[in-house]
C-alpha cells in the first residue's frame, strides 16, 4: 500500500508540488503518492484531524493556511515558531507537527551557491509571508544587518517592528549593498516584462537571488546577470524546501547527489 503526502491549502489547481514530490519518490525509492487536498477554510481543523485518521505520513501546507493551521498542530518546531509560519506537517504516532521547510530551503540554495552571509548586508524585497523565512534563516545565520523594503513601509513596519523597513525610493541613498533578494510576485508569469528594481539599483548589488521559478529568468535576474551579478532563480528553493519535507516525513537524509538529480529533471520540465 502506498504511503500518502500532500498538499494542504484552499485552491490548488496549479501547483507544481505534485511532479516535484513523484521525482523524489522515484529518486529514494519511496512508494508514495502525493494528493491535492483542497480545504475550506471552515474546515481546516477536521481537515488536521483527518489526515490523522487517514495515516496520511505527512503535507505541505500553503496559502492561506501557513499561520492558522499552527493552532490545530500538536507541536511546532523551533524554526516554524520563530518565523510564525508552517509549511510542512509531519503526523508521527497520532502527532502533528508544524515545521517550515522554506527557511532550510532557502538555506540549501545558498549553500548550493556558496553564499556567505558573515558580515553581508542583505536586503529582502517585500514584506509578505516569503519574506519571514528568508529573513529567520539569515538572521540566525550570520548576516550583519537586514533591509526590508516595501511599497507600503508604515504596513511593513507593523510587521517587522524590530527590523529596518524602508521604500524603494530610500533603497537608492544606502550605501553597503551585498545580497538582494526578491521575495515579491513581482516578475512572475504571467507579467514576465516587470522587475521590482531598475538595472542601475541592481547594479550596486554582488548577488541577486529572486524567489519566482516560473519564469526561470525573469527580468529582475536578467538585469542581474547583464551587470555581471550572481545570480539564483527560485526553482532552487522549490525543490530543496520539498527534499526537506521528505527527509523530515521520512527520517532519512537525502543524498546530495540525488537532489542535483532532481534538481536537472525538475529544471528540464519547467
């Protein structure tokens, strides 16, 4: 009998997470099959309870629910509680457990890159739910300072009340710029012709990192590698955050080699 997965959240139709998750099962060996579960919100703490009944192993969660379904968990691991966001529900021995897979995701992109944030200044574009676990990771990993920037900076200063938050517009006075990262839909399919900075702004930049995998480029990248920057597009994150998932559903450690797999296989159907 198969082991069950899936994806928790309210309107499900296009998400990639089902390919991603068949190419892992393939590549360690696991007989899984990866559901949509679409809930209504109303709903969402029967929908804890039956994954319970069912003996599904484990979901991802997403939009809207990565902050309210933590109510409904049993326990919450360290890095979830910081961030104040789940992605990723691990249901052991009758238990639910909330984790976010994005903060390690992001950190093996980075590691993938061999970014190194000791005394960095980076700068995180957009103050939305992205946003807090890029955040978390490089905070609790050696960055020197952290910028937010916002179109709305009073609203994005409610949210991050112990963190420098300022506009685009005062993005151009800062001097010390290292790393930027766009954590905005801003680029994304299927407005491919915008980008949330000029060529110039980015410019003043030594990598740029943009959390949009679909396109694989966009233009805030392409200005980024036209100026001889770094550059990394989300697909990374995509699939390392969906590894992390498995190996936490699993307890097992995914091969390094395995994920560059997937990674090419995911890449090559995008």
């Amino acid at each position: 009998m198969k082991s069950l997965y899936g994806l928790l959240g309210e309107k499900l139709t296009h998400s990639f997470s089902p390919q991603i998750h068949s190419e892992i099962f393939k590549k360690i060996s696991i007989d899984g099959h990866y559901q949509l579960f679409e809930v209504e919100k109303k709903n969402l703490v029967d929908a804890v309870a039956g994954l319970k009944a069912l003996k599904v192993r484990g979901v991802n969660v997403t939009i809207p629910y990565k902050v309210e379904v933590m109510k409904f968990l049993d326990s919450i691991s360290e890095e979830a509680e910081k961030i104040g966001a789940v992605n990723t529900i691990c249901l052991k021995n009758g238990k639910s457990i909330g984790y976010n897979t994005d903060y390690y995701g992001f950190g093996m992109m980075l590691n993938r890159f061999n970014v190194n944030l000791n005394n960095k200044v980076a700068v995180i574009l957009g103050t939305g739910g992205a946003a807090r676990a890029v955040l978390q990771y490089l905070i609790d990993n050696g960055v020197d300072e952290v910028i937010l920037v916002s179109r709305n900076k009073e609203e994005g200063k409610t949210k991050f009340k112990d963190f420098k938050v300022i506009s685009y517009e005062e993005l151009n006075s800062v001097n010390r710029l290292d790393i930027v990262i766009n954590s905005t839909p801003c680029g994304m399919y299927p407005n491919i012709e915008n980008s949330p900075l000029s060529k110039d702004i980015i410019s003043k930049f030594n990598i740029a990192i943009d959390l949009i995998y679909n396109p694989k480029e966009t233009l805030f990248l392409k200005y980024a590698k036209e100026t001889g920057l770094k550059v990394i597009n989300g697909l990374y994150m995509l699939v390392d955050q969906a590894v992390k998932a498995e190996e936490l559903w699993n307890s097992i450690k995914v091969d390094s080699k395995i994920v560059d797999k997937i990674h090419s296989i995911v890449d090559s159907k995008l």
